[in-house]
C-alpha cells in the first residue's frame, strides 16, 4: 500500500535553561507558513515584543506569498508563467543566492519546478511517472538560462522558457536569515527560530552562555525516537532525509529529493544528513550585503550533500570554511566532518 511520510529529521528539544534564568525570560510565538508550523522562541527583556511578533508575522507571510512557485499573485508564479519579473531586493537575493549555488552546488538546483510537480510527492495518490515524462521535465533545467538587471532598488528577473523555478529548497534558511537579522536589528541576542523544524537558526548562545540541544530523530522512527543529540550555538542547522516525504509503489520507496541529473530521487548509502553552518558573517550576497546567509547555505547544501553521497559530500564540506556534518547512512551509521567531536550520542563542535 502506498503511504506519504512526513517524518522530521531534525527537532528541536527541549531548551534547558541554567543559573538565574527564569521562566517568564523565554517568549515563544508561532505561526503556519511555507506549508508547516513554523516558530521562534526569543530569551531576554528584547524577546518578547508586539514588534517582533510584527516581524514574524509580516516576514512570514510575505515570503509565504512571494516565493511560492503555485501563489498566483507572487513573484515566482509571474515568474514562471511570464519568464520575466520585476522584483525587489528581498526576491532578487534569494534568486541570486539561488541561481549561485546552483552551479556551485552539484546536487542543488532551483529549476527543478516541472519535476517536483510530475513527482507530486505531497499528493494523496503519488505516482511513479514514466521515463519519457521525467525527460521532458528535466531537459529544459539541463538548457536553462538566468539574468538578473539591477536599475536602482528594482530589479528585472528574465530566465528562458520551459524550466520552472521552485526554492523549496532554499527557502526556510533563507527567511529564516532574513528574521535573524531584523530580529537581532532590534535587540534580540539569544533565541531559536525553527523554520519547520528541517531548518533551525540559532540566535547566540542560550542566556546563560551555552550551547543549545537539538535532538535528532532517528530516520524512519514511527515514534519519533531521537538517538542522538546536537549540541551548537549561533548557527544555522539544516536536515535533508530521504524519509522526510515519501511514497511507496510497489515494494520500492520514492522520496521527494530529487536528483537534478536523473530526474529521479536520488539513490544512495544515505538516509540523511545535517549541515550546520556557523554565522560568522563571511556568507553574503551583494545584493543584501549586511546580511549572514548561513541558513541559506545550510538549506542547499543539506539538499546537495544527499544527492553527492558521503564520499564526495564530506569533501565538499571539508573545503568550507565554517561548515561542518553529519552523514547517517543506511545502516544507521554515523560519518561526521573535523570539526565535529562525538561524546555518547551527543555531537558537539569544536572550537
């Protein structure tokens, strides 16, 4: 019988609070965008304001609109259906920032709209499509062309016809970079924002100085259980699985990472992988120049590193400054960058 999983990798634990905290400096808000429950938890006399509930909200649920590939009234979807439009610099960096790892990042591609709706993973009644379908979904990404012209804050977007842009893959980081700056502009210095749990951007440090505690589930777990947990700090923490979303047809399992150059999901030793990528301000776009993309990072790679596999993957992550993580294949065995020590089953970053 065919089944779609929505099973998260990546959750976010309990926070555990030490020293003079008290409960009453931890304010908690949340929302439904980007099609799941989305939430921050903000530590401190700046935390809990009409303000950044106004920001959350706003910020949300203007990207909710503007960056869906199916919301007829945002850009993308005019993008999509016109080839051509006009934006401002929030739409312009996520394109641009889209459009660069694309061809930095095998494995990550932004122009893979036709094929994630052929596979319609999300659907009641997914189904296996037939190779003559996904070949003409992936021939017009393997020819796509992309410009982006800038005349003052207004930026014209033009790309070649037949390839659809979709930035599922990239779009939670990259809000949730957005929320972290505006957020931080307006005194915030320790808090969570957890953009669906598979993306998680970490504000600081908790207020007493150390590092959060992510638990990570174990793949497949029809409980939940978490095996393993991540201690870290002022980062964005991103998971790709392969049983994140998926169907069943006859006997096989077909998931919703979709592999740019087959036009398949992707098939390999891996079951997941987390990224996690320290804001230290060295990850930037021209176009919004005073903002940390580590979320935005973090959100591609996640995807690329499971289409690469562990092998080229971990050399990819090791060639990048700030970035580290963990590998679990399916044997439900670990393989972690250098910068990662494992205590037990608590993972934790070096210095």
């Amino acid at each position: 019988m065919k089944r779609l999983k929505f099973i998260v990798f990546l959750i976010l634990s309990a926070i555990l609070l030490a020293g003079c905290v008290s409960k009453n400096e931890a304010f908690s808000y949340s929302g439904f965008y980007f099609d799941t429950a989305v939430s921050m938890t903000l530590y401190g006399k700046d935390g809990k304001s009409e303000e950044n509930t106004s920001i959350f909200d706003e910020t949300c649920s203007s990207f909710n609109d503007q960056i869906s590939s199916h919301i007829d009234s945002g850009a993308i979807y005019e993008l999509n259906t016109n080839n051509s439009v006009s934006v401002d610099k929030n739409i312009a960096a996520i394109l641009a920032i889209s459009a660069s790892y694309t061809s930095i990042l095998s494995g990550y591609d932004f122009g893979l709209g036709n094929l994630i709706d052929l596979w319609d993973i999300k659907s009641e009644n997914p189904q296996v499509p037939s190779d003559e379908e996904i070949k003409a979904a992936l021939q017009p990404v393997l020819d796509k062309t992309y410009k982006i012209t800038a005349d003052g804050d207004v930026y014209t977007v033009t790309k070649s016809s037949g390839f659809k842009v979709d930035l599922g893959g990239i779009a939670k980081g990259y809000v949730g970079d957005i929320l972290r700056a505006e957020l931080m502009e307006k005194g915030v210095t320790s808090g969570i924002l957890n953009m669906g749990s598979s993306t998680i951007i970490l504000i600081g440090s908790k207020p007493d100085g150390s590092d959060y505690k992510l638990a990570m589930q174990k793949p497949f777990s029809e409980t939940g259980e978490s095996d393993h947990v991540l201690n870290v700090h002022n980062a964005a923490v991103s998971t790709s699985g392969v049983y994140e979303r998926y169907f069943e047809q006859n006997g096989k399992i077909y998931h919703h990472i979709l592999d740019p150059f087959t036009g398949y999901p992707t098939e390999n030793e891996l079951y997941g992988v987390t990224v996690i990528v320290k804001y230290d301000g060295s990850v930037t776009n021209e176009v919004l120049p005073d903002i940390d993309f580590a979320g935005s990072l973090s959100d591609a790679l996640s995807t690329a590193l499971m289409v690469q596999g562990t092998e080229h993957g971990l050399k990819l992550v090791e060639s990048l400054p700030n970035v580290e993580a963990i590998f679990i294949n399916n044997e439900y065995n670990y393989t972690y960058s250098s910068g990662i020590v494992l205590d037990g089953n608590t993972f934790s970053l070096l210095d």
